[in-house]
C-alpha cells in the first residue's frame, strides 16, 4: 500500500512544479524574445531591436544564448551607426565566448566596424587574418567581397579585380557578388576596371535615356548601361571612366553639387 501524501510532501511538490515552470518558461520566452529581435532587424528597425536585445541582456536567463544574443546586438549596433558599442559587443563575444559558433561572424563584424569608419588599412588586415584562418564557404565569399571593397576605397583596382575575380569564379551565385552587381553592376570578367559616378537607376529604358541626354547636353560624358537582375532589366545611367577613385570622387562631388544622386562604381 503506497504511503500516503502528506501535507508537507504537496507543498514540496507544488514549489517544484513552480520552479520547473519558470525554468521552462524562461527558456521559451527568451526564444520568443531573440525571434523578435531577428524580427527587427530583418524589418531593418535596429533601434527597435536594440532595446529588445538591452532588456534581454539585462534579463538572468539570457546566459545560455548570450553569444547569439550579444551577435545580433552587434550587428544592429553596427546598423545604426553606433560603430563604438558594436566594437565592444564583438570584442566580448570573442573574449568571453572562446568557442561560440559566431566567433568569425564576430571578427568580421569588428573589421566593418573599421571599414565603415574609414580605417581601411585596419579593416583589410583583419579581414585578410581571418581569410587565411579558412572560415566556412559564405564567409570566404563575403570576406573577398569586402576585401574587393577595401582595395576600391584605397585605389587598388588590380587587388579589387583580383578579389572580385575570385568571387566570380568561386561563388557565382553568391549573395555578396549578386549585391555588388545590383549596387553598381561591375564591368565583365577581364575587361579594364576603372571608376564612374552613377546618377540614377531605372526599370524604364526611356527614362535612363532621357536622364543621359540631360547630363550630355551639359558637358558631361554621360552613357546608359543595361544589366538583368533575376530576369528584370534595369537601366544605369553613369558618368565617365575614370581610371583613379579620386578622380571619380571629384567628379561624383560636381554632380553633387547640382542636385544629382550620385554612386561611386567600379
């Protein structure tokens, strides 16, 4: 006959099922939490999933899923443009959290920090150590992605075509080479590398040409390029060639000044 339950026993029982309830809950809510932070960031509002991801550093249960809490946090500092408070989150995923899978991820993020600061000797340092490390195949991508921007920024274009090669041959379908292309459409494989200002992007090939004329009739050496993006043609209307990114800057700072949208491009 099994002994009977006493009083004290129940209490003991309750208090257990109370402790193993909050256990369970903070593990899901704290889930919940990061799935709405993923959710922000995603949606592009950083400051919404900052103060998500600060109430959630502040909460206990956060421990066990804090290397992917303090990423997140990171890169949407990054976003933001708080450069600083993105460096020191990396910087404690990778002093504190030795083994998290987001230790690349993590030196990568502290390189952009460098990068879109404008220290770019720093940045191609560590993206350059962290290439020779042989991260996973979409880091090495994005890493020559980077790399390639880098060598832009400081007027290399032999190292630019060099990475930029790299990933075409590498990784043809990759996003970060998809993005480059929608962002300025790069010349084709072999052919010179050289720097020009794009002033407008249009899905109507009438209106780019309208847009061209406009910038010939005032001096300037003004050209439309056709390119596809998953099946859908657009129409970049560019000015000049140059062969130094200086050069494109002075001419892209002109633009500027009378009203155009301007892009430097590859």
């Amino acid at each position: 006959m099994p002994a009977p339950v006493t009083l004290k026993m129940r209490i003991c029982l309750v208090s257990l099922l109370a402790i193993l309830s909050v256990v369970l809950c903070s593990g899901t809510c704290l889930a919940l939490n990061l799935g709405r932070l993923k959710v922000h960031i995603l949606n592009g509002d950083y400051k919404a999933a900052i103060t998500e991801g600060e109430k959630l550093l502040a909460a206990s249960e956060a421990a066990s899923h804090s290397d992917e809490l303090y990423y997140l946090m990171g890169i949407s500092y990054l976003k933001d443009g708080n450069f600083l408070r993105a460096s020191d989150i990396f910087e404690i995923i990778l002093n504190e959290f030795k083994d998290s899978s987001f230790a690349d991820k993590a030196k990568m993020g502290l390189a952009d920090t460098y990068f879109l600061q404008g220290d770019f000797s720093q940045a191609r340092s560590r993206y350059e150590q962290l290439l020779s490390n042989g991260p996973r195949g979409e880091l090495t991508a994005a890493l020559y992605y980077r790399l390639s921007q880098v060598a832009l920024k400081e007027g290399d274009t032999t190292a630019a075509e060099s990475y930029l090669g790299k990933l075409r041959n590498d990784y043809p379908l990759n996003p970060e080479l998809q993005q480059s292309i929608e962002i300025c459409s790069l010349p084709p494989a072999g052919s010179e590398l050289y720097y020009s200002v794009q002033v407008g992007s249009f899905v109507n090939a009438g209106n780019a040409a309208n847009l061209s004329r406009k910038l010939v009739s005032q001096g300037y050496d003004a050209y439309t390029e056709e390119i596809e993006l998953q099946g859908k043609k657009t129409y970049r209307v560019k000015v000049g060639k140059a062969k130094t990114r200086p050069e494109a800057e002075g001419l892209a700072k002109k633009l500027a000044s009378e009203g155009y949208p301007t892009r430097i491009c590859p």
